[in-house]
C-alpha cells in the first residue's frame, strides 16, 4: 500500500511554498507603498481643472482656472470637477495596474 507524504511532496517543498509566499507579500506591500507615494495629475476641460490624487486613491488637491467659474453655468463648473476626477481615477487603475499586474497577474485594481 502507497504511503501518503502530504501531498505536496514533503516539508521541504511546504516551506519553499511558504517562503515563497511571504516574499510576493513582501513585494505587494512595497508595490502598495510605491503607489502611496505615486501622484497623477489629470486635467479636464483643457486645463480649466487639475486634479492631483495619489495611486492609494486619495484625492490631494483640485484646482480651477478663474475663468472657469461662471455664476451662470454652475452645472458646466460640476461636469468639469467630475470629468478631472474620473481622467485622475483612469490613471491611478493605469499606474496601480503597471505596478501590481507583474505581482499579482493583472489584478492590480483589487489592492
């Protein structure tokens, strides 16, 4: 009768498994902190708004021309700020995929 060894084929291939495991956690966190530390910078409505957001998805500023202020047309100033911040968003996936995809195979958004 066949022995059973654990089915991985013993302790030694559990702990290359193992330490395999803590290295691409190790790596995911460094990549996690590279995106904290990453800003884009977005603008909508040529320039008339910038957005500044760090690749951990945390909004830092949000600029507007002066020109882009019309007490008449509050709802084109709205379109503008929400147009930034998706274009911002858009890069941020980009970047978070560029940097986790190799780690985690293509599921970079997910961190």
């Amino acid at each position: 009768m066949a022995k059973f060894n654990g089915g991985f084929g013993g302790g030694n291939n559990m702990q290359q498994l193992m330490r395999q495991a803590q290295k691409m956690q190790q790596d995911i966190q460094a990549a996690q902190e590279e995106l904290a530390d990453t800003e884009v910078v977005a603008t909508a409505a040529g320039g008339m708004v910038e957005v500044v957001m760090t690749c951990d998805r945390k909004l830092q500023s949000i600029k507007i021309k002066p020109e882009a202020v019309d007490p008449d047309d509050v709802e084109m100033l709205e379109d503008m700020i929400v147009a930034g911040i998706n274009e911002a968003m858009n890069q941020v996936e980009e970047e978070c995929e560029r940097v986790m995809g190799p780690l985690t195979g293509g599921m970079g958004g997910l961190f």
